[in-house]
C-alpha cells in the first residue's frame, strides 16, 4: 500500500504498508480492511518497481474526471516471478479509491 499524496509528489518507492489477502480476519494483529467502493484501476506490465507513467496515467484520468481519492494505492502483483522467468510479462494492479467531487 502506498501513500496517495507521496505518489502524487513522484515517491513512488515510498510504502506505507504491505498486505495480503486473508480469509479470516487475524486475531491479536493489527490489520486493514480495503474500503469497499469505486476503484480507478490501471494494470502495469513490465517491472513492478518501473511504475511511474502508469501512476501518472492513472491520476490524469482521476483528476480529468474530477475524481478525489482514498488515502491509499493497492499494488497486487497478478504475474510475477512464479509464473514466468521474464520482467516484462509481469502484470500488476494498481487501484486507487475514488470518489465523485
């Protein structure tokens, strides 16, 4: 998880959090609940890490449409190191909360 408002100023290596799906809510930890609502999503292929014109493309088109924005981008690697050898087939979601201003 990544802070919007430090994406927003290009420190996009900047994380505010890591996560991962569950089942059951964990007893005895901490932990966060993704906002049910209205997500902007845009998919990354290529490096992970090498996300910069895709976070620009997807605050562009939120900004265009007059969208505001939860606190938080969600970046979920969907292929990554265990289904391929190749970088540049890696595939990742980003998806920021938005809502109507």
């Amino acid at each position: 998880m990544l802070d919007v408002a430090d994406l927003r100023t290009n420190h996009l290596d900047t994380y505010a959090y890591f996560f991962t799906k569950v089942i059951q809510k964990p007893e005895h930890y901490p932990f966060h609940i993704k906002p049910a609502g209205d997500y902007a999503v845009a998919y990354l292929m290529g490096d992970y890490y090498d996300s910069k014109d895709t976070y620009k493309t997807l605050f562009d088109w939120i900004d265009q449409n007059h969208f505001s924005t939860g606190q938080y981008s969600y970046k979920e690697a969907v292929i990554d190191e265990l289904a391929t050898a190749s970088v540049k087939e890696y595939v990742t979601k980003i998806s920021v909360q938005v809502f109507r201003t």
